[in-house]
C-alpha cells in the first residue's frame, strides 16, 4: 500500500503511529514527482522513515505520524477523499497541506469543514526552512520563538508591554527597525500595522483573572488597560535579510485552535462578514494581520502562554509580495501525563 523510498527489506514495517519512537514515520503524498522526491529528500533530514504514496484512499489507511499532502494536483475525488479521512487521520496522526496559493478559495470550505491547522503556500516551490520547521513541531519540537523561521546571525530587538500606553511607542520603533532593514515604504507600513494588532490583542483580548475570566476582553481598544502585576507580554522584532518577522508572546494561552480557525475561514472567503466589528473584536485584528503578512503563525500552550508569529518576505518589489500566497498554522502544546 505504501511505496517506500530504499524501503527496509522484508517490506515496511508495521507499528501503531503514536507509539513511542526516536525515529517517527512520514508519509508524503504529493501527485508531482518532483515535488514528491524534493519533500521526501527535505523530510529525511528529520528520520529514514519517510516513504510516498500515490493515492489519498491509501494514504488515508495508513500509518504516519506526519501526513504531508500536496492539495493542488489532487483531483475531487481524492479532495473529498481527504475531506471526509481528515477527522480521522488527525487522530490517528498530524497532516500538513501545502499548495500552490491559486488554491485559496478552497481553503476557507477546509477550514470550516475539517478544522484544517497547518498550511504552507508553495508559490510553485516550497521554502524548504518553512517546510522543515513546521513538520518538526508537529511532530512535537518545541514550538515557541520566532528564531526558527529566521536564518541564523539575524538581528533580534525585544521589549515587554504592561499598558496600552506603550503600544504606540513600540510600534513607531517597529517602524524605525523595518526602515532600517531597507524594506519597501509599504511593507513598513504593513509592519508597524501587524505589530499594533498583535500587541492589541495580547493586551486586549488575551488576559485572563485567575477563574479564567477575560479581563479585557469587552473594553474598547481605545479604552486603557494594563496588565496585572507580575503580567507581562513579550515583544520580538527580527530582520535575517530576506523576511521582518514579529513575535508577540502573552502569558496567559488563552486562545483556541477554533478561534482561530473561525476568524482565518472569514479572511478566506472575503466579504464583509470577515471583520468582528464588536468592540474588543480579534477578528480585526488577525484578519488585518493575516491579509499583511507572508506566514501567520499560533504557538498555544493552554493556560500558559500564546504567541503570535508574523512574517512579511521583503524579497523583490511590493507586487511579488502581494502575489505570495500565505501560509498558517496553529500548534497547541498537548498537555504531559
């Protein structure tokens, strides 16, 4: 049923997906064979367990610990073929789609339908570094900071946000760091936009009183607040050449996979319905942060901490931007026995 790559003599070896193991299997299925032996390549670099399968039907029966599969060259019937398996694989195991950003409109009907996760844009080829950062937290590397995405020797600024009154001066000197970094005039105004939303939203919408009560959640953002005492959110500006990235980490983990899955389905489909107007709303907020950056990234740990990852690609002119597909995913910590 699967096809192995140098498969191990005597055939492939059969164990349960989530037993214990230094060596986890990943089953790739990608209708491209280039793209099929590129990612089978990159994804040797985490274990010689990595084999391909040609059908979402047996793709579906088997047994992975990561499912990578390439949504653009599958035909209806191995679309719904995933649609109607998708509950169970992600019992069974962790899936990743990725997929040219032509794709799209198909993303908002998969985040409805299935609760889809994790998503890269491929743009025609895959960033290899995304690829690889995103399978080694889904199969359980810790998945907080912002460095994992960056090339090594790239330039980090931290502060820390207790009240609303701050938000404004960091992010004029999120402005001043994207200028620095030579990027494009509206690129830095796109920055400076992100780092205002999550900041907001760490502030706004994440606090939470001991009873898990939201603090701040039905104030107004023009209200102002501040953090309680000992609380403090994180903020990360970083530049490695080619992406501006910001990280906003608060300490709370307030925020679900299916809130954000719920306001990213309305960026998908477009229209009116996909901005939350009520006051205090997150749905500004991450539709205006997803709508500007390159990749959109969620780090949960329940009940301890959220961070908030965003990446613009500063590569080539204002329109390669804007033709770049986006990617998301959301990563929440299982909790330990």
């Amino acid at each position: 049923m699967i096809e192995a790559d140098h498969a191990p003599e005597g055939g492939v070896p059969i164990r349960s997906a989530t037993s214990p193991s230094s060596d986890p299997r990943i089953v790739v299925m990608d209708g491209d064979p280039q793209s099929a032996r590129d990612v089978v390549r990159v994804m040797r670099a985490i274990t010689g367990d990595v084999y391909r399968e040609g059908s979402m039907t047996a793709a579906a029966e088997g047994v992975f610990d990561l499912l990578l599969v390439n949504y653009e060259p599958l035909d209806s019937r191995s679309r719904e073929c995933l649609v109607e398996a998708f509950p169970e694989l992600t019992r069974r195991g962790k899936v990743l789609l990725y997929a040219d950003p032509r794709q799209a409109d198909h993303f908002g009907l998969l985040l409805q339908r299935i609760g889809l996760t994790n998503f890269i844009a491929s743009d025609h080829a895959l960033d290899w570094g995304e690829l690889l950062v995103t399978a080694r937290k889904l199969l359980g590397a810790d998945p907080f900071a912002v460095e994992k995405y960056l090339t090594w020797g790239a330039k980090v600024q931290r502060s820390t946000l207790r009240s609303s009154g701050e938000i404004e001066p960091l992010v004029r000197s999120a402005i001043e760091f994207a200028r620095e970094a030579n990027a494009l005039r509206r690129i830095v105004m796109q920055y400076g936009n992100v780092v205002s939303e999550l900041l907001s939203n760490a502030l706004y919408n994440a606090p939470r009183d001991p009873r898990g009560r939201p603090l701040h959640q039905h104030r107004s953002r023009r209200d102002e607040v501040s953090l309680p005492a000992d609380d403090e959110a994180e903020l990360c500006l970083a530049f490695d050449g080619t992406h501006l990235a910001v990280s906003v980490r608060d300490p709370y983990g307030s925020l679900t996979a299916d809130k954000v899955l719920a306001y990213l389905a309305k960026c998908f489909r477009g229209g009116p319905e996909q901005i939350d107007q009520k006051a205090g709303g997150a749905g500004l907020g991450l539709y205006c942060a997803f709508t500007a950056v390159s990749r959109l990234v969620f780090n949960v740990a329940p009940g301890r901490s959220t961070e908030a990852i965003g990446l613009l690609d500063v590569r080539g002119s204002y329109r390669d931007f804007a033709r770049r597909g986006k990617s998301f995913n959301v990563f929440v910590e299982e909790a330990s026995d």
